[in-house]
C-alpha cells in the first residue's frame, strides 16, 4: 500500500467525527486523488470486521453490521425521543429545509416549546437560515450526525416512505401551504363582511341585520 493511500486509512481512523474529502485533504495534503482512495479502501475494508462508510458528503469507519451485534451492550438510554419528537425529525428529514409554521401545518398541531431544542441538541437537526417570504422564519434541516446515527448514506435511504404517508405525514408542503392561504383569505372575507351597511333600492339602510327607516 502506498504512503498516500496509507496517510489517508490513518487519517480516517484517527478521527472521531466522519470527515469529508476537505476534511481529509488538510491533513494528506492536495496533490492526493483522496476520491480514488477512498474508494480503493472502501472495496478493501468490504469483508472485514470494519467498513468504510459514507453518509453524505462524509467518511468514517464502523463495525460491519452482520458483527455490531458482537458488541453491543445493553445500558439505559439516556435520550428518548417522544412521539412529538419522532414525527417533527420525520418531517423535517423528508421535507427540509421547513419552518416552524409548515410542521405545524403537516402535523396538525403545534410544535411543543423544546422539541425543535431537543433534536438539536442531539445533533440531527440544524438551523439552515430563513425562508424569503415576510417574517423571514428560520428554516430547519437535518445535519450529517443524523445520517451516520441511522445509518444512512444520504436521504435517499430513508426508510417509511409509505408507513409515513398513510400516518400523513408526507403530504407536499406546498399543497398544506396553499391550504393555509386559502384559510387565511377565507377568514378574512368573513372578517369584513361583519358589520358592512348595505343600502337597499328603496334607500332604506340595513346595518348588522337590523332594519331602521
């Protein structure tokens, strides 16, 4: 094995975080093909007790799974994620970047104060800046510490699809968004047809449903 290929195989082992290509290169250095490295190891790691993995745009090593099992243990969870919580991951993993308003929106209910904190502070989901319409609400996006937690190579892999869609939670965001905007437009009418004065041909005024000479 070459100096190289061996720089980046020690790289990789000796980071506790998945690394990028980037990543990589700043230790290895830029003249390398770190792309044609990575995939040399990965088919050379393949059928050992440990894998090359990538999970988005990142890298890392882990157990191979038909051998996790060897080393599991059993221990108390210390973050248990309620119902609340699994069904805002869900949506903002098929959907993201969503607003707070457009979880509310799919979900049906509000987002409880500290659900949005808690994936955050596990790592799985970030802020990714705000939408361009007014109020300009911060938009949310899952990060890379959640796809190497699932086990997953990109969101492509996410599994449900149809499990999610018959608890409707799939339902295009733009579609529950229109709804919105037809509720509010609809809300609005009413609102202004409220006491409104119609004078009738005869030039007698009705205001409110009340009838006066």
């Amino acid at each position: 094995m070459d100096i190289g290929k061996r720089a980046v195989e020690a790289t990789l082992f000796a980071s506790e975080n998945p690394m990028t290509i980037a990543d990589i290169k700043a230790y290895v250095g830029e003249e390398l093909d770190i792309r044609h490295i990575l995939s040399e190891l990965q088919d050379d790691y393949q059928d050992r007790g440990i894998i090359l993995v990538k999970t988005g745009d990142r890298w890392h090593f882990q157990t191979a799974q038909d051998l996790s099992h060897l080393l599991r243990r059993e221990r108390a969870e210390l973050r248990k994620l309620s119902r609340a919580g699994m069904e805002t991951l869900a949506i903002i993993a098929y959907h993201e970047p969503v607003s707070r308003a457009e979880i509310e929106a799919i979900r049906g209910v509000q987002v409880a104060k500290g659900t949005l904190d808690v994936l955050m502070e596990a790592g799985w989901v970030r802020p990714a800046g705000r939408r361009e319409v007014p109020g300009r609400p911060l938009i949310y996006a899952t990060t890379a510490e959640f796809l190497t937690h699932f086990g997953l190579q990109s969101r492509k892999d996410l599994p449900g699809l149809d499990d999610l869609k018959a608890a409707g939670l799939l339902d295009p965001v733009d579609l529950v968004l229109d709804q919105m905007e037809l509720d509010e437009a609809a809300e609005h009418v009413s609102e202004e047809s409220v006491g409104r004065e119609f004078p009738d041909d005869d030039g007698v005024l009705l205001e409110n449903g009340l009838e006066s000479a």
